[in-house]
C-alpha cells in the first residue's frame, strides 16, 4: 500500500527529546516500511526514517533557534501532502484539526488519529461541520466529549518490542518522566516519595509555559537525595531509567488520552500507580502491570504492594497488548476501511 504519514512538526520524527505524538508516528512508519509498505513521511527535516523524507523545514520548530512561525510553516507542509495527493492510496494525519478544510476535498481517502484532549469548547462544532472525515482515537476516554464526531476505530499506541529491555528485579527509587506541568501530577508525585520514604527520579521536560510552575511548585522541593530532578532525557536513556525503578508514578489529574510513558515503563518490566483519570483504567492491567489509585492516600499505600508485582508478567502483558506490530495491524485495517468508504461515496 502506498501510504503517507503527515507528522506535526513541532518535534522531529523520532524526537531527539520529549515528544509522544512524533514517537507513535516514527513507530508507525518504521514498522510499516519494514512490512513492505511504500510510506512517505512528511516531517521536519531532521527526521531520521527509512520512509521517503518530505519537509518544508529543516528544524523541529520547538528546537529551533529562529523559531519559525508554526501556522505558516504548516500549511506549507500541507500544500506538498496535497500536491501529491494522487500518488498515494491513503494519508494518514497526525496534525489534530489544521488540515480538515482541505483533507474532505481531497479524492484520495484520508483519516485523521487524534493524539491531543478533546474536551475543549468548540471542538464540537468543529467536528460536526466535518463529519464526513474519518477519525482514530488512541483510547475509548479520549473520544467522550464528542461521542457524534465520525469515529473509525480505538487504536491504542504501540511501542517496537526491541525498544526496551526487561529488567527482573525491582529498583530502589520512584520515577517520574514527562513533562512539569500541574496536570501530569509531579508535585503529587513528590508527596507519594515524601510520605512513603522512597526517593523519587524526576526526568522531565520544563515547557516555557511551565517554567513559573516549576520555580514555585517544584524546584523548592528538590533536594538531590529524596528529590532528584534530572530534566529531559532521550529515548535512549529511557530503558535504564525506567528499568532500574521501583514503579512508575503517574499521578495525573487530567483526562489523559493515552500516556505512553505508561507503556514505556511496561516494556522495561516496571509497573505503575497511576490515578484513575482518562485513559488509566484501558491500559493498566489492575495488579499485573501495575495500581490504580483512586487518591493521593491510595497511591502511597500501592507502593509497598508495587514491590511483590511480577515483572516478568508485566513484560508479557506489554508484548500481548502493547507492541508497534500490533498497531501497525490494526491501522491497516482501518486505512483499508477508509478506502472502501471512500470508494463506496464515489459514483459508479
């Protein structure tokens, strides 16, 4: 099949940082092209992929020092998809809601993964006027707010399976990775390392619009020896960091669409405790892959339970449900479901 890929390009494809939406569209593509698939990927130029490389930019715009107007050089990126439209037998978009206009005029059948929250108003008006464009979700939580918008399927993300290593014997400290902002629960998180004793490894991006969150929230309560802050890690350091951990802390309080950190820290063996907002209760697997806690007081008393999960178990569990093999599966499916609608609306 020949199909292309339209990545934000806030991020490079695979981000060299913190990144989740570029991440799950570099998996995507590298697992659809080692199946033999002809994928384009359309993505800043940095991007690292054995797809064919379209960019109207060279930088990822958050990194990049002459920061770019996003608006502009987006639609650039657009004007090239659709150029080029004819050349492929489906274009799949990860670019939230910029390319809608021009994607139901387009004959060649598109369908939109929404990567973002969607409880925001006037989404809803939004996706009534383009009802006829097809949409992924990544979790059964995130699509609430718009039951009628055009739903084709629930994709959960997926991760390569050599990605990460195991580890089999449970870690001394807790950890923390994402990004500092009130709604990923990191000040919670230090609170559960307080009250229960056992340090806490905070790797974690500091967005400028978080940055007077972290002087008065955060910062204050790093110590460096129960309270480590480590700041942005790449992939790389991903399998030792969350590895070597007790569990993964995932107190947040938002309604989280998917959480890939979750599946990340499967991967490595390591369980989470994680509060039961948005998507929690679909990837969990209640006291196999880790806890949901229903509190701040339930999760610091998870965390001695945390010690007797088998991680082994949780390795398996992340393979049975969470591998990249496994969406790259089930989004063909679904482009395959995009082209007969599409082809079901043209006239004989």
């Amino acid at each position: 099949m020949r199909i292309a890929q339209v990545a934000p390009l806030d991020e490079s494809v695979p981000p060299r940082l913190y990144g989740g939406t570029e991440r799950i569209v570099s998996y995507l593509t590298e697992t659809l092209v080692q199946a033999g698939h002809e994928v384009t990927l359309f993505a800043s130029g940095d991007s690292v992929t054995g797809a064919e490389l379209i960019s109207v930019w060279d930088h990822a715009l958050r990194l990049d020092r002459r920061k770019a107007e996003p608006h502009a050089v987006h639609l650039a990126l657009l004007e090239q998809v659709f150029k080029r439209a004819d050349a492929y037998d489906v274009i799949h978009f990860h670019t939230e809601q910029v390319h809608l206009p021009l994607a139901v005029r387009c004959a060649t059948p598109c369908l939109t993964t929404l990567h973002n929250r969607l409880d925001t108003p006037g989404l809803e008006l939004l996706y009534a006027e383009y009802r006829a464009h097809p949409l992924v979700s990544i979790s059964e939580s995130q699509r609430r707010p718009l039951p009628l918008a055009n739903w084709l399927a629930t994709i959960h993300h997926g991760l390569p399976s050599e990605l990460h290593t195991p580890t089999k014997t449970p870690g001394k400290y807790l950890a923390f990775l994402g990004r500092v902002c009130s709604e990923k629960g990191v000040r919670q998180a230090i609170e559960i390392a307080r009250r229960t004793g056992v340090p806490l490894k905070i790797a974690a991006k500091v967005a400028r619009k978080d940055r007077d969150y972290f002087a008065t929230e955060v910062e204050p309560r790093i110590d460096g020896s129960l309270i480590e802050f480590i700041g942005e890690i790449g992939e790389h350091e991903k399998t030792s960091f969350l590895g070597e951990a007790l569990a993964l802390l995932f107190p947040i309080s938002w309604p989280e669409p998917f959480g890939l950190v979750m599946i990340e820290a499967m991967a490595c063996g390591t369980p989470t405790i994680a509060l039961n907002r948005g998507s929690v209760p679909e990837i969990i697997d209640e006291g196999v892959t880790g806890f949901i806690a229903q509190n701040v007081d339930d999760a610091v008393g998870c965390v001695e339970s945390v010690r007797h999960l088998d991680r082994t178990a949780c390795r398996e569990r992340f393979e049975q449900r969470f591998s990249a093999a496994r969406m790259s599966r089930e989004y063909l499916r679904a482009y395959e479901s995009v082209r007969e609608l599409q082809h079901g609306r043209r006239p004989s």
